[in-house]
C-alpha cells in the first residue's frame, strides 16, 4: 500500500508529501456526472457498487494519496429515525429537531442494520482497488449535526440551534450525548469494514466562539476522537472558520488538524505545536488560478507546513466547476515539489 497519507498522520518521514482532496469524488468530475445522472444522490451513497466506483474515480483520474469513501455526514442521522431529503439545493429536514420529545423520539442504531450500506462500500472499495492506497472513512461532528436537524437544513444566523444551546442548554446536551452515541459505532464500523484513517467534519463549528465551543463541543469531539484512536487508526479533526479554535483542536487529541485557506499553514503549526499533524490548506477557489500561479501556492505552503507531519488538502470541499485537469495539475504540483522539499531543494 502506498501509506504516505498514513505515515504523515503519524508524524513519521515519507518520501513525498501525501495528498487527497476534501470532496474529491463528487460533481467536478465527468465520469460521477455520468453515473449521478441515473440515481438520486441518497440512492447513490446507500448503493455499495456505485458508491465504491465513484471513491475510485478520483484516485485514478488524479492520483491522490487516499480514497474518501463516498457518503454524506447525515447518512446515520436519518437512521436515528429522521426524515432526511438530500437535494440539489442541500440537505432538507421536513420534520426537524425542535423539542424535548423531538430528542425523545430519536433513537441511537446499530450501526451495521442502518448504515451498513457505508460499510460495504468501503469493502468493495478496498477490493477495486486492491488496497494500493488507504480508505479514509468519516462522519459529522454532533455541533454540526445537530445544526442541520434543528435548523431544518443549511442556515446563515443558526438562530434555532444556538437559541436552543442558550435557553436550553440541557436539551441541546442531551441532543449532543444521542448524536455522539450513534456516531462512535457509525465510525467503528467503518474502520471493522477497512477505513484506515477517519476524519470528523465539524463544518460549521466555527459559527461558534471558543468559549461556547469548549462548553457545547469539545467534549463530544474529544470523546469521539479518544474511541476512535483506541482501534489504532489515526483521527483528523476539521472544521471551517476554526483558526481561532485551534488551542481547543488540540485538546481534542487529534492526531491531526485540518486547516481551512484563512490562516497560513506556519501559524497553524505554531498554535498546534509539535505533536500534531496537520492538514490543508489551499482555498479551493486557488485552482481556478493559472497553472503558474497555483504551482506557487502549492510551493508555499509545502514551504510553510515543512517535510513531516503533514497531509496537503484543500482548506474545504472541491468546488463543482473546477477543471479536473486543475485538480490533477495540483496533486502532481504536490507531489513533485513534496521530494523536492525533503531533498532541501524546494525554493519559494
């Protein structure tokens, strides 16, 4: 296997800097416009064939380090016994989470009788591609979660779940404690079916400031991570907006930290310290640059985050009108500059 994604989670050398790209199978590409044409995106994650072939794509296409098993953050929430519409235009909760007996009424499943769709794609995946690189499994962060069931959907103010969190701070705990029960097995499955790294998406707890952020957060997070390290995979945290959230990150016990584009990679690593790896962080509008351009960003941030520890990503998902041949420009843009780094030849 080619375990460079792996080692640098660890902290350990590796030849070349590994790469993968936050919603690298997806819309971007022609070959999953193909096979999404046919099949709701629901049916598609919920469907082991085509959900493994859509994780390969991206690894041929591109050559990436890694295949992110193809799912959606709220594929366990619907099995807690919530309605879940995924369309076009995002996630819809027609009936969502605004009550004592709405929490009530939600139940934490087994995960293999709800979810094991998730863990048989990853199998497949594994055998497509004869396990020449590592499967990264994932779930939601609870903040995260909990925003989109309340909220009914995607928000702007997140007006019902903070209201929620302040004038019912017990409520919303015990929301959280539901969504962390479902979502430790959820992961532990997927690394029984062969996940060798999972990472947790916390999207949007940079909506919150620190300090409701260690209230509300941090002990779900870090529970989460302490569970799922103890199988002996290595765990990412990521979130979006969370340069200010870093110190809390760390606490966590991550092994490592993804960083979106707002804060340079030296800064991160400074405020993380030398324990942690770290992961990004190139603004995923920066491949629609001129290929010269883009060369440069990749260099400087290879320059900044230094040869050990760390994964280069994109600082949030690729974007659906992106160029593929940009994608791929970059992973070998990585790639190359990556050797060249260890070699003590790589210049800015």
């Amino acid at each position: 296997m080619n375990d460079r994604l792996l080692r640098a989670a660890r902290r350990q050398p590796t030849d070349t800097t590994p790469v993968w790209l936050m919603r690298q199978a997806g819309r971007y590409l022609p070959e999953y416009r193909a096979i999404r044409g046919n099949i709701a995106f629901l049916d598609l994650c919920k469907h082991p064939d085509l959900a493994a072939e859509v994780t390969v794509q991206p690894v041929t296409r591109l050559g990436v380090d890694a295949a992110i098993i193809f799912s959606d953050i709220l594929i366990p929430v619907e099995a807690m016994g919530i309605t879940l519409e995924l369309g076009d235009k995002g996630p819809h909760f027609p009936e969502p989470v605004r009550t004592a007996a709405d929490i009530d009424k939600l139940g934490v499943p087994d995960p293999v009788e709800g979810t094991g769709f998730v863990a048989e794609a990853i199998r497949r995946t594994r055998k497509a591609l004869n396990d020449s690189v590592p499967v990264i499994g994932f779930a939601g962060a609870p903040f995260t979660l909990a925003a989109y069931m309340v909220e009914g959907g995607g928000s702007k103010s997140y007006i019902l779940i903070k209201r929620l969190m302040f004038e019912q701070p017990a409520l919303a705990h015990r929301l959280f404690g539901k969504l962390t029960d479902t979502l430790i097995p959820y992961l532990k499955m997927q690394v029984e079916a062969g996940a060798s790294i999972v990472q947790i998406f916390d999207s949007w707890g940079g909506e919150l400031s620190p300090w409701d952020y260690e209230r509300f957060c941090l002990p779900y997070l870090t529970r989460m991570v302490s569970e799922l390290k103890a199988t002996g995979v290595p765990v990412i945290v990521f979130g979006v907006g969370m340069s200010t959230h870093l110190p809390l990150l760390q606490r966590t016990g991550a092994d490592v930290v993804g960083l979106d584009w707002t804060l340079p990679m030296d800064e991160g690593r400074r405020v993380l310290g030398p324990d942690i790896a770290v992961q990004g962080n190139l603004d995923p509008l920066h491949l629609f640059l001129p290929r010269e351009e883009l060369d440069g960003r990749v260099k400087d941030i290879l320059l900044r985050a230094g040869p050990v520890g760390h994964i280069f990503n994109l600082g949030h998902g690729i974007l659906p009108p992106t160029d593929p041949e940009a994608a791929k420009f970059a992973v070998e843009a990585v790639h190359r500059h990556g050797f060249a780094l260890r070699q003590g030849t790589l210049t800015p």
